[in-house]
C-alpha cells in the first residue's frame, strides 16, 4: 500500500486482495496439474508405445552384433580334387575412417609385421583410393608370433583391425588363373549398389573374375552372426550366442586337375593354350592359357612389381587365349574342308598336279611345299598337307559348303560356358563380306578361307570341339559343369567321316606332316593335323629373293604354330588342341606339346618325366620363372643421367 500512495493510486480492500490471491493460486495450480498430466502422459506414451524401440536401442547398446563371413564354396575337379578351396588365415586390416596418424600407424604396422617398401605403398594407395569406411588390407597369412603380437597393440592403433578367418587358396597357382578366375575385396561401387555389410567386413572378398565371379551367388553361402556382450565404452564382456555361417556350394568341373596343370607346364615360355576336350561327354578336361597370373597373387592383394610384370608382358598374361584369342586356324582346318568337299561331291579320288603354285585371276597363290607336290589326292592332300588341293577344290565348291561346314563342326560359335567372356571369331561368307567391309565376294576369297586363311578367324576352344565333332560324328557342346552330354549326330556322311579320321591318323603315324605327335604310348595312336597360320602379308619381291624365316623375323611377325588331334584313332576318347603364339612350324612346335599331353592322360608318369627333363631348360616350373621375371620389376631403377644437348636432339 505503501508504493500505491507513492504513485497515488486508490487503496485495495482486503476481500479484494483475498480474491486475487485465490485467483492466481488456482491458475498456478491449475498450470502444474497440466505440466504433470503432459508428463505423465509422455512417460505413458514412451514406456508403453516407444517400449519396443527403446529396448531395442538399449540392448544394441548393450550387445554387439557382428557378422561371420561365409565360407566360400570349394572348386574341385572330376575327381574331387580341390582347385580352389579355403584355408584358415590371420590377417590384419584397416578402417582409413578410424585412423588418428596414418603414418605413425603404418610405421609401426612396418616394424610389427617386417612389411616391404612395395607393401606400404599398396597400402597407401589403398587407402587413398577406399571409401573411407571400406577396409583395406595390410597383411593376411601371418604367423601366430606377429599375430599375438599385433593383437596386444591393437587398443593403441585405432583403426586397426587384428581377426581371424579364411582366404582363398588355388593349389595349382597361375596354372588355373585363367579357368577360374580370382576373388577380391568388393569394390565401393559394389557396396554402394548393393548395400550388403557383408561388403564392409574385413577379409570378405567376391569373385572378381572367371568362374569365381560368373558362379558367385552358388560359391557364396550365407553369413552368420554373433551376439557380444560391451560396455559403453565397447569392451567385450561375454559371447552371447553364435549363428554359424552356411559355406557355399562346392562345385564340381569336369577337369581334370592333373592334366591342367601338365598342359599349363608343358606350355613351357610359350604363349599360347592347351585345350582337351572329352569327345563322348563334351566335358573340357583341361583349358590352359599360358602365361597367366598367379590367382593366389590377386586374392591376396597383389604387389606392384608383380602387376607391372604382368601388365608390361607383350605375351599378354592377363588375357584367356583359349576363350579370347582369336588365330586363323591355317592348315588345321583342312579336315573340315575335306568334308566340306566330300559332302558337296567332290570325288576324293580325283587328282591334280600341284606344281607349287595357283593362279587365281591376277593373284598367285603358293603351297606349303615350294617345288610342289606332284599329283595329289584328297587323302594325301591331308596328309601333306597341300593347299593346292585345297585351293582348287574349295574354288570349285564354292564358299557356302565350306562356311557350312565349318559352322557345323563349332568355329565362330559361342558356347554356353561360365565364364566372363568368349569371343566367336569369323566365319566369312559373302552376306558377312558386304555387310562388314561393303564389298562382294570374290574367288580369292574362298581360296584363302579354304586353307584357314584370309578372314577366318577361330579361338582354340572352337578348334577343340571341332575335332571332338569329326572325330566322334556328334554335335559336342563343350561344358565345365554338369550331365554328360554327347550331342546329337552331326548328320554327316559316315563314309566322309572315317575317310578324314583315316587321313588325320596317317598325318600322324602314315609319314604325314605330324610324324613328331607319334605316342609313346604301345598300343595307342593319335590322329591330327598341324597348323602353321602366316599373320604378315608376304611380298613379290620377298618371294623372289627367299621368304624370311621365322628366326629372322620379330616375335610378333612370326607364323602362329598349330595342331589338332584326338585319340585313340580308333574309338577316339579325347580332343586336344594347342596353339603357341608366333611359334613357327605346327609341326615343330605345337604337334609336340599335344603329343606330352595326350601322352598324360595315358600314361602320366612318362609323361611328368619328360616334362620335368624340359622345364631345367626353361628355368624352372611357372612359380619359379614367375618369381624370376618379378624380381626383375622389383629392382630399384637406375638414376636417370643427366641429359645434354645431344640427347634433346637425337630425342
């Protein structure tokens, strides 16, 4: 009252004051029983609605989930002899996310696990290149002793992620690079598509190539889980409970291990491919390409020298020839147009006088044998090997009966095998001519095609299936996996076929072309043809002075060495096909390496004794010829002289 007089207003009667006082006591009142009704009903609404969420976050609090990878499905041969299977590993990685002093860490990684120069950098870079939440690879297979004594240290590494668990391993090495191909961590891309965490659990890894990749949902298998107890601070407690994982599927190809490996061997420095094929069932029994890499190198993360060896290599290790290169076949394709011949008429006794050369129009077309061979037969056009016969024969038949048959018998086919990629060649005709190159067919044309030559281009799994086709009668599908599947007849004459298997027997054992490819097997002989296909085009004038030989040639220009065969010459059991790259000679090349190879699957340990004769000329097996070239890009690289004047102008 004392302020209302200062200010001059009227004084307040007590009732009045009373009434203001119960007034705002009710308000207030009234105020905190709606504060405690809202929180009581939020307390209700969380305890009863949000009940489920917030046990669900407070036991992922409590327990930690983590995922097992899948043990990858074993790959085994026809007998079940492992060729790509798993083994227990201990293993280091790291999440770049996670890192606090990359280098402080790598240095100790370095004196901890001995890591080389090459490694460190493999890992910088994949570190540079990752994700950031993606593990990168430090170092697998390590001993229990750097195990343990990285484990101790890891609470001090953040980012560092010390575990146990199973890497891919190929027992043959670099001999099966190219059949099944090769695992790898998944790529960012990969889990940003998908999103699977399987993708983020260090040590997971997926086919990368081959039949490791096409094959991955059945090699798979299904990730398990387990439940640990923490504290807050991420501390293991206790193992709660444990999913274990279902390992994939274990797949079973119709190689055989054993002769794999032989033929990759028996390929010696060579670059080229060795391919057996089952001429009964169609099952491939070995499909080699050499050089390869090593599929246990990209598994395991591979290293810079050995990458440069690979990739600087003009033998071009990382392609599949038996699937992707593609060669004119030359004289190896001389069976099929035999047929071709015989089918569309041609009497097989009919003869002509090869005088050593052909005159098509302005062109002149030259045989195998410079002086000739005098009057030739079909059957001994085969088993010389004279492409006058062919030459004028093919013109006469004309281009269709030999395209014909040459798709007939698989060339310029693709067939339904697990794998990446495959390249079906050409099998010209004059529709593909005009469509290609917009140009009509000409006489010269069926000339070269009927020698394998001129646009005819086929790869040595067609050239396997090819013979598998004449030497059995039967449409063979060549396959990796499943049923046996013989094929249906071909529905070529029988007559026409065993006179071209009698031809390609007497190519081998008659004193034809492929004497060399003789068994040395009692009791067991091998049909075939060789091969010898030019890949430069050879001058007048070069021909009147001497055609060059091989030796005097570059690599890359020599003639591309052939043979196809199959054995036994009666009831043939196996196809076989070998091309070496710029070899020269089929005869002198490649018949031999088929000659080894038939000769394993009748009697591998002559076989393995010659082989093992050879490769002390060759510098050792592939693993040691491989460590070899390595080392070579491993070696520091000489300082650059400093440049003068001189070498800016010769440069």
């Amino acid at each position: 009252m004392k302020f209302d007089w200062i200010l001059g207003k009227r004084s307040v009667s007590e009732a009045q004051a009373q009434f203001s006082f119960t007034r705002r006591s009710f308000f207030l009142g009234g105020a905190q029983l709606g504060v405690g009704v809202l929180l009581a009903g939020r307390m209700t609404y969380l305890s009863v609605f949000e009940n489920e969420r917030y046990s669900l976050l407070a036991e992922s609090n409590r327990v930690n989930l983590s995922l097992i990878p899948p043990r990858r499905g074993w790959i085994v041969d026809r007998a079940g002899k492992p060729l790509a299977l798993n083994r227990t590993v201990f293993r280091v990685d790291i999440i770049p996310d996670r890192l606090v002093d990359q280098d402080k860490t790598l240095d100790t990684l370095t004196n901890l696990l001995g890591l080389s120069s090459d490694d460190r950098d493999r890992i910088e870079r994949d570190i540079e290149k990752s994700s950031g939440f993606q593990p990168v690879q430090v170092a697998e297979h390590l001993d229990w002793e750097k195990f343990a004594a990285l484990s101790i240290r890891a609470p001090d590494l953040p980012g560092v992620v010390p575990a146990q668990g199973f890497a891919r391993y190929y027992p043959e090495g670099a001999a099966v690079g190219h059949l099944l191909g090769y695992v790898g961590a998944a790529s960012a891309e990969a889990y940003k598509k998908t999103r699977d965490p399987l993708y983020l659990t260090p040590g997971y890894k997926i086919g990368k190539d081959g039949i490791e990749k096409i094959l991955e949902p059945r090699l798979r298998g299904s990730p398990g889980a387990r439940r640990s107890e923490v504290t807050a601070r991420g501390k293991l407690v206790r193992d709660l409970a444990t999913r274990p994982d279902i390992p994939g599927e274990t797949l079973h190809l119709t190689i055989d291990a054993g002769l794999q490996a032989y033929a990759a061997r028996r390929l010696g420095e060579n670059s080229g491919a060795v391919t057996v094929i089952d001429t009964l069932t169609g099952g491939i029994l070995a499909m080699a390409s050499m050089p390869a890499y090593d599929p246990n190198s990209f598994s395991d993360g591979i290293g810079r020298a050995e990458y440069a060896a690979l990739t600087s290599d003009d033998h071009l290790p990382l392609v599949n020839k038996a699937l992707q290169g593609l060669y004119p076949p030359g004289s190896t394709s001389k069976p099929s147009t035999s047929l071709a011949l015989l089918e569309a008429g041609i009497d097989p006794n009919t003869s002509i006088n090869c005088t050593g050369s052909y005159r098509v129009g302005n062109a002149i077309f030259h045989c195998s044998k410079r002086r000739g061979h005098g009057p030739i037969s079909l059957q001994r056009a085969i088993i010389q090997s004279c492409d006058i016969y062919f030459y004028h024969f093919g013109k006469m038949a004309g281009i269709m009966p030999l395209a014909t048959m040459f798709r007939k018998l698989g060339l310029g086919a693709e067939y339904p095998l697990p794998v990446p990629s495959q390249r079906y060649g050409t099998i010209p005709d004059p529709e593909w001519l005009l469509r290609r190159y917009k140009r009509q067919w000409s006489t010269f044309d069926t000339v070269n095609t009927s020698i394998g030559q001129g646009y005819v281009l086929v790869s040595p799994m067609q050239l396997a299936v090819m013979t598998a086709r004449i030497a059995s009668g039967n449409a063979v599908v060549p396959h990796l996996m499943g049923r046996n599947n013989p094929g249906a007849s071909l529905g070529i004459n029988p007559e026409h076929l065993a006179f071209v298997q009698k031809a390609m027997g007497n190519v081998v054992n008659g004193g034809g072309t492929g004497h060399v490819a003789q068994l040395p097997v009692p009791g067991v002989q091998m049909g075939g043809k060789t091969g010898t296909a030019q890949v430069r085009r050879i001058t007048m004038s070069e021909r009147a002075t001497g055609v060059l030989s091989n030796s005097a040639l570059p690599w890359k220009f020599r003639d591309h060495s052939l043979f196809v065969g199959f054995a036994p010459v009666i009831s043939p059991r196996y196809a076989v096909s070998v091309i070496i790259e710029h070899g020269g000679f089929g005869a002198a090349v490649a018949a031999p390496v088929a000659r080894d190879t038939m000769t394993y699957l009748f009697d591998p340990v002559k076989a393995m004794a010659t082989l093992v004769e050879q490769e002390k000329t060759w510098g050792g097996d592939i693993a040691t010829r491989m460590a070899k070239k390595e080392a070579g890009y491993a070696l520091p690289v000489a300082p650059l002289s400093t440049a003068t004047d001189n070498d800016e102008d010769t440069a």
